[in-house]
C-alpha cells in the first residue's frame, strides 16, 4: 500500500526532472532505476496529500455520516416506538400486564446481544458494509412494520426477540466502519454525532408519534400505535435499499464516492495514527478474538460501558417518566422533545472539546456527575416544574456515554481483527444493562421513581470509578511506553516536515508507532 500511495500521490515528474535523481548504486543493465524524491520534492509531495486528505474528510463528513446519522435515527425510533405506542393503548389493545410489558421490552437483548460479536467478526470478514448492513436495515424494518400486526403478548414477545437478532450488526458494525476511515482525534466527534443521532431520535420519535397518533386513530380501522410501526418500518424498509448503493464500504475496497487517490491516502493515514505496519494482524477472527478476551482494557470498558447503559435505561421509560408530570398524551410526547434537543447539543460541544484536548476521563466524569444532580432533583421532590429541571439535567448525562463508546475505540487500536472483536465484546455483554434495565422503571415505582433514579446514580459512580482504574492503567501502559521507546516525540508542523529529510511512508508509519499513547 506505501508503493501505491507514492504512486497515486506523485506530481507529474516530466515536469520536475530536476528533483528526481537516481541512487548511486542504480543498475546499468538497462533496467529503470529507482527514483527517490529530494526534499522540495517531497514536501510538495506533502503539500498534495494533506489537500487530498482534507477532500477526503470533507467527503466522509457529508457522505458517509449523514448516511449513518439517518439510520441510527430510524434504528432508535424503530426500537423504541414500542414506549410511545404504549401512550396510545397497546397495553391495552394486547391485554398486556406491567411485567409483560417489561419483558416485552427485555426480549429484545438475549439475540441482539449474542449476536454481536461474531456479527463483527463476519463484517471484517466479509468487508461489505453497505451490502452487509444494508441487508439487515431492511430486515429490521420489515420486522418492526410486523409489530403492528400482534394481537397477543406471545406475538409480540416473538417480535421482539426477532428484532433484537436483526437489529445486533448496526452499532458495532458502524462503530466498527468509523473506526476504519478515522483517526483517533477524529473519531470522538464523529462517534458523538452517531450516537447524538440516538438522542436526536429521542426527540423527533415525540413528534412522529404525536403526529401519528394525534391523527391516524382508526384510519382503514387500524390503531394509531399500530399504524406507527408500519409506517416507521416501511420507511426503514426504504432507506436501506438506499444503503446498499450508497454507504462506503472499507477503504480498501469502497466502490462509491472516492478516488483512488483519496483512497490510498485513506489507508495510510489510518496506519499512521496507530503506527500499524501490519505485522501484527492475526490470522483469523477467532485470533482476534482471544487476543480481545486476554485484554483487561477490553473488560475494563466493557464494565464501564454497562453501568453507564444501565444509568441510562431511563431512555426507554422517557414518556413514561414525563407522563407523571400529569399532562395528556400528546402533551406527553411533545414534552419529551426539548430535553433530548439539550441533550444532543451537549453531546456535541463535550465531544468536541475532547477531540480537541485529546483528553477522555474527565470529559466523560463531568456529564455522570451532572446525570446524578439530575437524578437526586427528579427523586426529591414532587414540584412539577423541579422534577422537569432534574429530567432535562439528567438527559445530558448522554454526553458522557459517548465518551465511553469513544474511549473503547481509541484504546484497542490493532490489529483490526482484534479491533473488531474487542468494540463487539464491549457492545455485546454491556448490552446486558439493557436487559437489566427493562425491569429497574416498574409502575409501582412511580410516580418518583426515587429507587429507581438511586440505581441508576450507583451506576453512573460504578462507570466513573471504572473510569479511574482504566485513566491509571492506560498512564502505566504510556509510562511503560516511555521507558521502552523513550519519551514520545511531537510529531512535527506542517512547516518543520518541509525543511526535514524526506520520510517514505514506512517510516512515516514506523515514526507514528513510536509516538503513539493511550488517550487518557
């Protein structure tokens, strides 16, 4: 790949001969020497690939991302459409008590957790994305269109179990693709965007609801809650088609959006950030995968990573939780919008002011702790307007579930088979937290939820002192670094590299692998 990206890099040399020399032991037996590149050369060479590198992102940002923003936000909706509907008469249309209806929600983990990891292992494998999750978009969508065909809980437990199997490849998988075209500064940004698409959902799932069910009561003789699985699935159903033709797949192989130029400067920038000169790339998945489950920093993060999801269980009981406020049910719905809005700008501006310091525990630590101010003030009172203040608060504590979600991708940098089951292990087993998180919001709890709101706090103190313990072993892991390879080098500017010794790409790579640090 360095031969290529010189090659597709190159200026025209009929038109710099006076910069290309050939080496001093170059055969002379008719055979072409080698050319090699003098400085002015090279750092024109320079010059060329940091413009197609920012032509390079500037596509990734309007292309690729909005294509995973726009799914992430149907996948939410369509998982979640479940907690509006039941505004809307589902429990009773389904004669469904409050344990069935916890269940119900619950059944969607067992399959969408099992499946993750080996889902991730297959997406490497198979290194088709748009083909892969395209594929189950549509399968997700016409099972959840499907939900509003159940007229017993036995069905709609089936449902569920089955959504959860089809819905398992999307967020690691894209967690996974993100991570193949982005470098470690970059990635937490953009990781933060993907899952604000999820709080965004939390707001725009408010009004589709609203709308549905405020106008669609009995239209052909069908109930509004059964008309907002269909349409929100026939949609899905739509956009995945679209995935298939238009999501990039890896840069090694994309066919769509990208030349090959970009490509290759797309690859080698990626074994720059991590200094991967491919030496280290284990046979197999299965490789990958020991080498994932003999890495504490794997557990570490899966842990925190549950406790954070287990926090923020309170997601799936919003309405629920703004419907103790005592409006209506479309008053309900619409009430839901504004915290979720707060909260994606939130998620935002904290992730990008960690990209930007390079920094990851306290930008992670801060949201939590605001998460349980908002709880204790959600819990402690029943003055209508202060619990709406705590519920506001607290839904901002997504902005430090993000980091965690960032923070698992910069640390397991290589190989990318063990990258691949390293980010499915996390998602996987702390997606045991949804499960669990199904049955900590009972009715019977409510209407302040004061035990629940206590356990969701613990959780957030569990994420935050697991934050500590990975903040301390990644500083060891740097320290040790250090002592090895001596203190990391700042790689230089833009200028100092013009006026240095001209680099080939392997050394480039190889300069990057010495630099590289954990992000703490």
């Amino acid at each position: 790949m360095a031969a290529q990206l010189r090659k597709v890099l190159s200026l025209d040399e009929k038109k710099h001969d006076g910069d290309i020399h050939e080496t001093s032991d170059a055969p002379h037996n008719g055979d072409h020497a080698t050319p090699t590149l003098t400085a002015g050369k090279e750092a024109e060479l320079l010059a060329h690939r940091r413009q197609v590198e920012k032509k390079l992102k500037r596509k990734l940002d309007f292309i690729m991302l909005p294509i995973v923003l726009l799914v992430y936000v149907l996948n939410y909706i369509d998982r979640n459409s479940i907690s509006q509907a039941r505004l809307s008469g589902l429990e009773r249309d389904l004669k469904l008590t409050d344990v069935q209806y916890q269940t119900a929600l619950a059944l969607l983990y067992p399959l969408y957790i099992a499946m993750q990891v080996p889902s991730n292992l297959m997406l490497a494998y198979c290194g088709r994305p748009s083909i892969y999750l395209g594929t189950f978009i549509i399968l997700w969508g016409v099972v959840s269109g499907a939900t509003g065909a159940v007229h017993s809980f036995h069905q709609l437990a089936a449902i569920r179990v089955i959504l959860g199997a089809v819905e398992a490849p999307w967020f690691p998988g894209v967690l996974f693709l993100l991570s193949r075209w982005y470098t470690r500064r970059e990635i937490t940004v953009r990781t933060a965007l993907f899952y604000a698409a999820s709080i965004a959902s939390n707001a725009f799932a408010g009004l589709i609801a609203a709308g549905i069910l405020g106008n669609m009561e009995g239209v052909r003789g069908i109930a509004a809650w059964r008309w907002l699985f269909i349409i929100m699935g026939a949609i899905t159903v739509g956009v995945g088609i679209g995935v298939m033709f238009l999501l990039p797949d890896f840069p090694e192989n994309t066919k769509v959006w990208f030349t090959q130029e970009e490509l290759a400067v797309a690859v080698q920038r990626l074994k720059e950030d991590v200094g991967d000169t491919g030496h280290e790339e284990p046979p197999s998945p299965f490789s990958g995968f020991i080498l994932a489950a003999k890495d504490i920093k794997v557990w570490i993060l899966t842990l925190m990573l549950f406790a954070v999801t287990l926090g923020c269980s309170f997601n799936a009981f919003f309405p629920t939780l703004v419907g103790t406020l005592g409006y209506g049910k479309i008053e309900t719905l619409l009430i839901t919008v504004p915290p979720w809005f707060v909260a994606f700008v939130a998620v935002y501006l904290n992730a990008l002011h960690a990209d930007r310091k390079g920094e990851r525990f306290w930008h992670m630590a801060g949201p939590l702790v605001v998460g349980i101010i908002g709880f204790i003030i959600a819990a402690s009172t029943k003055a209508v307007g202060a619990r709406f203040f705590g519920i506001f608060v607290m839904a901002s504590s997504y902005a430090g579930y993000v980091i965690v979600l960032s923070w698992a991708s910069n640390t397991i940098p290589r190989p990318a088979y063990k990258r691949a089951a390293g980010l499915g292990m996390i998602n996987c087993l702390s997606n045991l937290a949804n499960l669990t998180g199904s049955y900590v919001w009972p009715k019977a709890w409510g209407p302040t939820y004061w035990r629940s709101y206590t356990i969701a706090a613990c959780a957030f103190i569990v994420c935050i002192t697991c934050g500590v313990v990975l903040k301390l072993h990644l500083q060891r892991l740097n320290k040790e670094l250090d002592r090895t390879q001596g203190p990391p080098v700042p790689l230089p500017s833009a200028d100092d590299e013009e006026n240095a010794e001209p680099l080939t790409d392997e050394q480039r790579v190889e300069r990057a692998r010495l630099h590289f640090r954990y992000l703490v």
